[in-house]
C-alpha cells in the first residue's frame, strides 16, 4: 500500500463522521492561550557555550557522586565494579534490544541464557526469563500468570500491605481488564498469619515481600504449604542482593520469584531503566510470559542458544499469549549478568553482610539521637524504620544542606507512618558517614 | 496424508470418534502436518463442561500455537495425560495415542453436523483447490 496522506476529500469525510467544522475544533479543550505560545527562546549558542550552560544546569541535580545517600525503598546504591562497565559498553553488547534472530545474535543470547542461570542460582528456582521491565511490572506479570495457572477460574489476589506501594499500584493498572480482587493491603495491621487465613479456594495467589517494604524479614517457613492447601500459588518478591546472604524462596517453596534487578549491577540513573527478574518452577514455565534462551546443538553437535518455548508469545499467540509484552531489558539483564560473574557467590555473599552490618550499625546509632526511634522489631536486611520528631519531608530538606540524601517518607504510602522514615544503608556506606548523617540528623531536627 | 474412516470431523481438523455415550477426540493427521512439530499441549480439566465449538486446548508446535475445538458437547472425563511428556505423540499417531481427551457426549444428536471421512476429505481437497489458484 502506497503512503498517501490524507486528502482534503478524506479530511472532510472523517470531520463530517466525528462531528466538527474546522480542525482546530479537536483541539478546543485545550486553553486557546496555550495552543501556539510565543517561545520566548533566547539567542542560539555555540556548541561550547551550549556545553557549559547544560554542565551547569545538570550539576544542580543532588546526585551520588557528590550526595551521601541514605534513600532505598526499591533503588539501591549498590557499589559498581568497573569491569562491569567495561564489558556491556563492548560495542558487540552494546544494544538495548532483545533479539530476535538467533542466528546473529549467538553472544548476546548466551548474556541471557548466563543471566537466566543466575537468577535460578539466586532464587532457588528451575526457570527464569529473560526480565521484565522493573520489579514492578514482574510483579504484574506473576499475578497474570497466576490467573493463567488457575485456568482462568480464581478471581482473588491476596497481598501483603508490605509489598512495595508502586508495585501494589502497578498491579492494579496492569490487570484491570482481568476482574480480579486484589486484597490484604487494605491494612497495615495484615500481618502474614493474617494474609494467610484470606487463601481461600477462590484465591490465585498469595504476593509476600522479603525482605519487605519496611526492610523486615518475612518468616516464610510453612507459608507455602498453606498456600498451596488452598490450590492457590505463592509469589515471593526479593531483593536480589539479599539473596546472597538469605535462604533462596525457591527453598521454601515459592511458585513464583520476583523482584528488582537494579541492585545488581545497574546505576540508579535518577529513576531507570531498570529490569525486573522473573523465575518460576519448571512445570509451570508454559504459562510464564517474557522471553526465554535456552541451549540446544546445531546439526553438526555444536552448543547453541535460542529463544525458547516461543509459542507462549505475543508474535505467535496474539490475544491469547501469556503477555502482551514480550521484550526484555537485554542490556540490564547483561549488566546484571557480569555484575553476579564478577563478584561471584562469595562476593556477593559479602556485599549482603556488609549491608546487614552497616544497616545495623546505622540504626544502632540513629536510635542513640534523642528524638528519634527506631521502630523496627523484626529482623532486618539494610533499611528499617525510624521515628522522627519532626516531619521528614522538613528534615529532607535539611539533610541536602549537607549533602546528604535522606531516607524516604513513609507517610507518602502510609498514613500510619507519618513522621516515619524508612533509612536505607548499604555497603557503599562507611562509618564516618553513618556518624556524620546521625549528626545531620540531630542537627537538622533540632 | 490420512483420513482414518468411521470418525467424524470438523473443518477446523478437530476429530470424534464416538464410543456408546462416550467419545474420544483428536485432531487429524493433515492438522498435525500443518502444525509441523508439536511441542506442547495444553488441555482442559477433567470435570469441565464444555459446549459444541468451544475451545478446550492449545496446540504449541515450535513456531505456532492453535486452539482446538470440541467436536460435541460434553464433560470432559479424561485427558491424555501422557502429552504432557510426548506432545510428538500427535505428530506420530494423531489417531491413536496422540488423542487428546475423552468426553461424555451430552446431546448426540450434534454428530449430524459433523463430516463424515469422506465428507471431509472432500473439503480439504477443495481447500487445496482454492489454495493453488
């Protein structure tokens, strides 16, 4: 078909269908002040001069190099190796893209298939794919699957208050058109005794965080097997990092294990982009979405990789595939791949002990300010809860003052926590400034 | 390429071959030629009550998958559970060990609009007529 633009003769027609005169008519929402505004754009700039106004410009941004930073809450500060750079910038890596076409894409397919093996390493878990966009849309993404698995049939998603609010929110969006009833986040009172007497034979999934929003442990001992009484499957979100020190999910018998895969690797990067693991059991693999690289030989015997179990995907399966997103984040994937190669099992195993450690040096500390509480009882991984005297959003603004980025503010998701700050502290930080942001802290307050 | 006699078909190559009250459903030796090689075969739950014309499984081959419909209505009372391992088993006998499920036939007067052997492979040489203008 030829590209023709529409003809005056068409735009009469489609303007007769919808009801208007004059084009302009579609746009008479919009304030007539604010259709064509005069661009009060001053005079163009050398490429030097246009250099050093948008150094200066970007230099406002309070970011990690010069910032000490002591916010999580789902992005981690998680220390970086070179070599990690070093290889995904190989111009042979360097894409974003997923790969379609196997037969070119030997190396990059091998990334994955690497990336993939990990991740079960990590959760305990048979199969994972190739990631999702970001913890948040894995989430979704298990609470369709789960559908999926119960034929359609269960209507009820049970989940803790304690999973991530983005993620809460994003589940809901992503799976509207679906008709399920997501509860148990209704209350922060819902503890997980509490979340498991709503499994009922109606429910699809139960969706538990560890280590959760709040940085807490969940004990997830016993937990799969009443999930699994009601037929319905359990999905642990996890903190990959965490994963190097704690028992794998996998362990204690999770269906399905997601979560963040930032902190493996990938900067923060104001926001994104990010990826999201997604791994699950090997009889259910035909119902998981995303992309999956598996080994197989060539006619001569030779190892190969390819995408695998394709069927399950848009491209082949239209409206019926198990989602109707079916990429990947390839080149964070990467990154998270060399960055588990780099520091090994053993090093990452460190990298969670030293924010097991740190975290509980800070909150030791914290809790020694007069004013301020440390609220978490249960055991922690590298955030926990403080109690502030003041607003956090005043102490915030205080602590950038001195360089510092503060923890987040609770109250933002949980009206019950106003005045909580949720503080965050990783191997990246060192004691001095653990003791210089408990001395901001005191400051700022007072 | 067979039509095995005494089954009735659908057009959409799904197969029936009645048993008393009860009857065995497949899908045919073209529709499994075409499919080329099966990888994977999703099937209902035993209990599920399903209409004439409803879909009751996915057929996955390596690059397509297809839903298969029931021939007649009917509860689903057993599932050839042995594709979950050998789906090469609709490749290698659609017939005979590659069936897919075992229904108890709720209104048999419905086989009347199914096709007989010949009946249907009259239509897929028709179909093979119009696909080579």
């Amino acid at each position: 078909m030829p590209y023709v633009p529409h003809s005056d003769a068409d735009r009469a027609a489609m303007m007769k269908a919808v009801g208007i005169q004059k084009m302009d008519d579609l746009f008479q929402d919009v304030p007539a002040h604010l259709r064509y505004p005069k661009m009060d754009l001053p005079e163009p700039l050398s490429e030097m001069e246009l250099m050093a106004e948008l150094t200066a410009m970007s230099e406002r941004n309070a970011d990690l190099k010069h910032f000490m930073c002591f916010l999580g809450a789902g992005a981690y500060c998680h220390y970086i190796p070179s070599v990690v750079d070093q290889i995904v910038s190989r111009s042979e890596f360097y894409t974003a893209y997923t790969p379609y076409q196997a037969e070119i894409s030997q190396g990059t397919l091998q990334g994955i298939f690497e990336y993939q093996s990990m991740i079960c390493a990590l959760t305990g878990m048979d199969v994972a794919n190739a990631s999702h966009y970001d913890g948040a849309t894995a989430v979704a993404e298990a609470v369709v699957m789960a559908h999926n698995v119960s034929r359609k049939k269960r209507r009820k998603v049970v989940v803790s208050p304690f999973l991530h609010p983005e993620y809460r929110a994003t589940t809901r969006t992503y799976t509207q058109g679906l008709e399920l009833t997501i509860v148990g986040d209704e209350s922060v009172r819902n503890d997980l005794p509490a979340l498991l007497s709503m499994v009922d034979e109606d429910t699809m999934c139960l969706i538990v965080q560890t280590p959760n929003f709040l940085g807490e442990l969940e004990d997830l001992r016993g937990v799969a097997d009443r999930v699994h009484s009601k037929g319905a499957l359990l999905v642990v979100v996890a903190d990959p990092i965490s994963l190097g020190l704690f028992q794998p999910p996998g362990e204690h018998g999770a269906d399905i294990v997601v979560g963040e895969g930032q902190p493996l690797g990938n900067a923060i990067n104001f926001g994104g982009p990010s990826l999201g693991f997604f791994a699950t059991r090997e009889n259910l693999v035909h119902k998981m979405a995303g992309r999956l690289v598996g080994q197989t030989v060539d006619a001569e015997g030779r190892r190969g990789f390819v995408l695998t179990l394709s069927a399950r995907e848009q491209h082949i399966r239209r409206e019926k595939a198990t989602s109707n997103i079916c990429s990947n984040e390839a080149l964070n994937a990467l990154t998270a791949a060399v960055y588990m190669a780099a520091l090994g099992k053993c090093g990452l195993r460190r990298v969670a002990e030293l924010c097991y450690h740190k975290s509980h040096y800070a909150a030791h500390r914290i809790g020694r300010i007069p004013g301020f509480q440390v609220m978490t009882q249960k055991s922690f991984f590298k955030e926990f809860v403080v109690k502030c005297p003041v607003p956090v959003s005043d102490l915030n603004d205080g602590l950038l003052e001195w360089g510092i980025i503060g923890g987040y503010d609770l109250g933002r998701d949980y009206p019950e926590f106003t005045n909580h700050m949720l503080v965050c502290a990783t191997e990246t930080c060192t004691r001095e400034e653990i003791e210089y942001f408990a001395e901001a802290l005191q400051e700022v307050a007072g | 390429m067979k039509v095995e006699q005494g089954l009735l078909y659908m057009e959409s190559h799904e197969w029936a071959r009645l048993e008393g009250d009860e009857a065995v459903v497949g899908i045919s030796d073209f529709a499994q030629e075409e499919l080329n090689d099966v990888v994977y075969v999703e099937l209902p739950e035993v209990g599920d009550v399903l209409a004439h014309g409803e879909v009751f499984g996915t057929v996955e081959s390596v690059k397509a998958a297809s839903d298969v419909y029931l021939p007649l209505s009917g509860e689903i009372i057993a599932v050839n559970t042995d594709l979950e391992d050998s789906p090469q088993l609709v490749n290698e006998s659609p017939y005979g060990n590659g069936w897919f499920v075992r229904i108890r036939v709720a209104n048999p007067s419905e086989a009347k609009d199914l096709l007989s052997a010949d009946g249907y492979a009259k239509f897929l040489a028709e179909e093979a007529e119009k696909g080579g203008h």
